[in-house]
C-alpha cells in the first residue's frame, strides 16, 4: 500500500519523497528501535506531560543532547504548527568535542561520542517522522542563539556531563523557559556524573529551579508555577497505578514528587506450564517420580549390557 500511495504521489509530482526511502530501508518503526537511554517511566512522564501541553499557547521544544534520537521522535509527536524543534548536538565532532588531537584522551572531559554520527540521528528520525527538526551541530551553549528567550515549553538536557558545560546548560534553560515551561534533566543522579547533579542543584539553590517530579534516571523541574507539572505527573501515576509507585519527598519546603517503576529490576519469574498434566509441583510429583524411574531403569539396562560384553 505504501509503495503504490508513494508512486501515485511522484507521477503526480514528479518528485520523489526522501524520507519514503528512508523508512522504507530502515529497520526503525517506534522509538523502543533506536538504540539510547529511554525507559518506560520516562516515556510515560514525557507523553503524559507534553499531552497536557497541547491545549497551550504555541511554544518552542528543545532537546539538548539527542544521541541517536531516541527520546527526541517522542518529543517530535508533540510538535505543533507554528512551533519549532530545536535539537542541539555535537553529533561526535572531534574539533566541537576539543579531541581533534590524536593523541587526546576520548574518556575525559565532555561526555564523548565520538562514533555519533549526525547521519545516524537523522535516519532515525526520517523513520519516523516526515521532516527534520532544526538540527544545530554545535555546543549546547549554542542553543540561545536558535531559540528565543521565553518561548520554550519544554526542554529536554542530556548532553555533555561535566560540571560547568550543565551549568551553562541550566543558565541556558532559565533564559528560554517559558512561565508554564519545563525542563527535564538526565543523569541526575548517575554516581559517575556528579557534576551533573552539582550543577542542577546549584540551579536549583541559587538561580529559581524548581524541582517537581524525579525518576530514577531523570529529573523534572520548572522556573515559574509548579502546579501544573505536579498535576500532569499525578495524571501519569494515576494512569498506570500498578506500574509505578509514588513517594512525596519535602525538599527547599516544597512537595517533591519520586516516580518509581515497580518492575524495574525484577527477576524475571519462571513460566507455569499451561499443560497440568506436564506440571511439577516439587520432587514428589508424579511426572518427577517417573522421570527418575525412567533414568534409573535406563541405567540400569545400561550396565547389565556393559557387563554381558564384558
């Protein structure tokens, strides 16, 4: 069907359609495809929030930090006419990562990827969606110059995880915040990043950020009324009361909400066959008994034969 839609459309047109091409030889079909860091509970948090954003006025999404897109085709669903996507990557560029020297070492400093290629970012993408965001392969301190102050509505940081790159990040984010804006930040609590949570947490005591809703990867925060995260996060819990698990923490006297997953990290439990008649309840059980007496006979048999030849 698709094939014959995508052929009817280019004899009318006489051009052809890149992103058909695309998605016709990519292997991605949802965001779960792309390879990257994106669990369920984010998932749910970001869909459940950027819903309740789609009755508001027009305003910009940003993702800092994009990977191979995992998260940002899911922001990408949100976008809205008269709106822009800002993603903002160094996509592995050695010279904007500062490596360019051979003999520097690519496991310090910025959080490397430097196999990333833009080419990999865009192709998942174009899987999915039917046209690019604004891509700028640039620093993350790059993003003021692509977003105006005040017209972001959602922002989403996950790039380099030194100290003072998510501390301009988090400067950044004040500046093109909206009133009715939020933020979210990755890695917040990763013991091999701490300057990540140092640097949200300086935002956080000096610079107005206001922390609303923490999973065990991210962190949920905005600069004006947290009333309305604090509302759409609830929306997400109540939604899915069997899968997450909610606990009120105070923190700066305010209400700070810590969404956890109940099955994260559960054993997987060993499958009950559905045949009764195959079942084992314990090494009483008749299928048991006759299994062993089965092998004991054989073995038996076995050693009677042994000592004939012999």
């Amino acid at each position: 069907m698709r094939r014959c839609l995508e052929a009817q459309r280019v004899a009318r047109s006489g051009v052809p359609n890149p992103t058909y091409y695309v998605r016709m030889a990519s292997q991605v079909r949802t965001y779960r495809d792309i390879d990257g860091w994106f669990g369920w509970t984010d998932h749910a948090l970001f869909r459940g929030i950027l819903d309740r954003q789609r009755d508001s006025p027009a305003g910009d999404l940003v993702e800092i930090g994009a990977f191979k897109g995992k998260s940002a085709v899911v922001i990408g669903d949100y976008l809205r006419p008269d709106e822009q996507f800002v993603v903002v990557d160094t996509f592995g560029d050695p010279d904007l990562l500062g490596i360019a020297d051979a003999d520097a070492e690519p496991t310090k400093g910025r959080n490397y990827f430097t196999r990333l290629t833009r080419g990999q970012f865009e192709e998942n993408y174009l899987s999915i969606h039917d046209s690019l965001p604004t891509v700028v392969q640039a620093l993350s301190i790059d993003v003021v110059n692509h977003v105006a102050p005040g017209s972001a509505r959602f922002i989403h940081v996950d790039g380099s995880h030194q100290y003072e790159d998510v501390a301009e990040d988090c400067r950044s984010v004040k500046q093109l915040l909206r009133g009715d804006g939020v933020v979210v930040f990755d890695d917040w609590r990763k013991p091999d990043c701490p300057g990540v949570a140092a640097a949200i947490w300086d935002s956080a005591l000096h610079d107005g950020l206001i922390p609303v809703a923490l999973s065990s990867q991210k962190l949920y925060g905005v600069h004006g009324d947290p009333d309305p995260l604090m509302a759409a996060v609830r929306e997400v819990l109540a939604a899915h009361p069997q899968r997450l698990r909610l606990k009120e923490i105070d923190l700066f006297g305010r209400t700070v909400l810590s969404v956890a997953d109940t099955k994260r990290g559960r054993k997987p439990q060993p499958s009950v066959p559905r045949d009764r008649s195959t079942a084992s309840t314990g090494p009483g059980s008749v299928r048991l008994r006759r299994v062993l007496a089965d092998n004991a006979a054989t073995s038996a048999v076995a050693r009677w034969a042994r000592s004939r030849r012999a």
